[in-house]
C-alpha cells in the first residue's frame, strides 16, 4: 500500500484509506499483529485488492456519477452484478496499473423499494440537484478525497435511519455514511507461506480476535473455486444523527481475498504467478454474502 505522493492517483488513495483506517480499528490490529508475528516486515507490503463504495440509485448520485472520478484516474469499468435480493447494481473496476487496487461500485436500486422507503431516501437526496461529481476539479486529489467524507445531504433522524434499515440495511448505512469507503482487502495470496489461503489466514484472524462474517459461511467461493473471500464484521460506532442524538450503527470493515492462479498457470510456483495469471473480477455470490459484513444478522452475532 505504499505510494509515490508525486502522482494524483497516489494522493487520491492515500487520502481515501487514511481516513477508513483510523475509524476501523481491525486495519490496524490486523497490521500490527501481520508486523508482530513476522509475516510482513512493514505495512508497504500488504497488498490491496480492492476497495469498495457504496451508493443510491436516484438523480445525480449512483453509479453513473461516481465512477467518472475513478475513470478519470485510468479506471476502465469491466463487469456487471445485479443482486436481486438486495436490489442492489454494481459494476468493478481494473485500475490503470496493477500496483493500485481494483474499484468495486455498487448502488441500491432505489424504484424497486417499497413506496415509502423510496419517498424516505427522496427526502434526503433530493436537495442533491445536481452531478456533484461533475462539479469537482477531478485534477484536485485533495478536492476529491475530501468529497467522499463530506456531507453530501442532512444528516438523518434516528427515526428514519431505523424505518430505513427495517427495509434495506444497505440503504440505512447509506443514508448515514454516504461515499465513506465501505472496505478495503487484504490480498492473502501475497503473504508469506503459512498464511497465504484463506483457512490459514482466517485461523491467524480468528487468533488475534477477529469476527469473521459467516454468512454463506467463513469463507465465500466462487464457482470456479479461484476467488475465496472472507470478511470481519464492522464494528458498532457511536454516531451522530439529527440535533445531536447519537445512536451505535456499524461501521466499515475489512475483506480478505485469495485469487488462485487460472487453470493455465496452476503448474507455476506460487511465488512465480502474477497477477495477471490469477482469477480477476469478482462473483456476485460471494459479494451478495460480504455485503452482509454491516448487516444486524453479523453484528449482533457473538460468534468469531
């Protein structure tokens, strides 16, 4: 995770992860504890797979503003995922070289919510009345790392916060965080021997007390069996909602992933396979499931 300050993408991400990183105490006692044990000599040599933002579906917010600022830095939008279950939209995103993390973008697809949970988003969102994304100096990395932890729209009563939650926990965390960075993933597959699967990195996780989301199970496979997630559980923060009340609400998280080599290269010593000859993109089954890492049915959970 280390980058040259001189570049705008650099900058742009540094000012994303730092904020991320300070409010979501499992980066850093995953860190620390990586350092610790001897596993990585300094916390350049975590590498970041992808990160991930959340968004709604309504007039100049969603996807199709968002993702202008990730094109603009070389981002080339790659391949669909519609969850229905969810009512949720996404798209991934490769970056311009392979030394920066993938983009994952979903949004909620706010007409096919209920009447009154769609006139509750609307409530919030529709003072948004233009493409803010359009309105930013994409050349200013400052401008736009800031932009994602600014207020975008009022914050929310507690009481619409909880209404909305009842329908769509996605749409709840939302409202509340706006374009904070959701998570960010640890690439397992670039640790030493010993850590380097998803079974011995989870027992590591689980060791340094880690909750892992179990939903779909601990670890989510995709169908080829090459792209194995897991993911912790956001931990409850104390947030501020309308004239001051403050209520607990999870919070971001942290993912973990292993891409194993495609058919073609599985003969290749793991140290010899890059990361072009590894399973790319992602699969909605398993990202159905680590959506789940915000969701009541992972946080009030007491199993690890």
């Amino acid at each position: 995770m280390k980058f040259n300050q001189n570049s705008a993408l650099d900058q742009l991400m540094t000012l994303l992860f730092e904020p991320y990183k300070k409010s979501v105490s499992d980066v850093q006692k995953v860190s620390n504890a990586l350092l610790e044990g001897g596993i990585i000599a300094s916390e350049d040599e975590i590498v970041n797979d992808h990160i991930a933002f959340r968004t709604l579906g309504v007039p100049h917010l969603g996807i199709a503003s968002l993702e202008n600022i990730f094109l603009h830095y070389g981002y080339k939008k790659r391949d669909y995922y519609f969850f229905e279950g969810k009512k949720l939209n996404a798209y991934w995103y490769s970056p311009p070289s392979p030394k920066y993390p993938r983009i994952f973008i979903s949004e909620l697809r706010v007409e096919d919510l209920s009447r009154s949970t769609k006139a509750l988003i609307t409530k919030y969102t529709a003072k948004v009345t233009s493409d803010l994304v359009s309105n930013l100096d994409l050349n200013d990395p400052e401008a736009v790392g800031d932009f994602f932890y600014k207020s975008l729209w009022e914050l929310p009563s507690i009481a619409d916060y909880q209404t909305l939650a009842t329908d769509s926990e996605y749409a709840a965390w939302v409202i509340y965080n706006r374009y904070y960075l959701n998570h960010y993933t640890i690439s397992v597959h670039e640790l030493k021997e010993g850590y380097n699967t998803m079974e011995t990195f989870n027992e590591f996780l689980v060791g340094i007390g880690i909750k892992l989301n179990n939903s779909g199970g601990i670890i989510k496979q995709s169908a080829d069996g090459l792209l194995r997630q897991s993911s912790s559980i956001a931990k409850m923060i104390e947030a501020t909602f309308m004239n001051g009340k403050t209520m607990e609400i999870p919070g971001s998280y942290v993912e973990f992933a292993e891409r194993l080599p495609l058919p073609e290269f599985k003969h290749l010593v793991q140290s010899e396979v890059s990361r072009i000859q590894r399973r790319d993109g992602f699969e909605s089954a398993n990202a159905d499931k680590i959506f789940e890492s915000t969701y009541a049915s992972q946080t009030d959970s007491k199993t690890d």
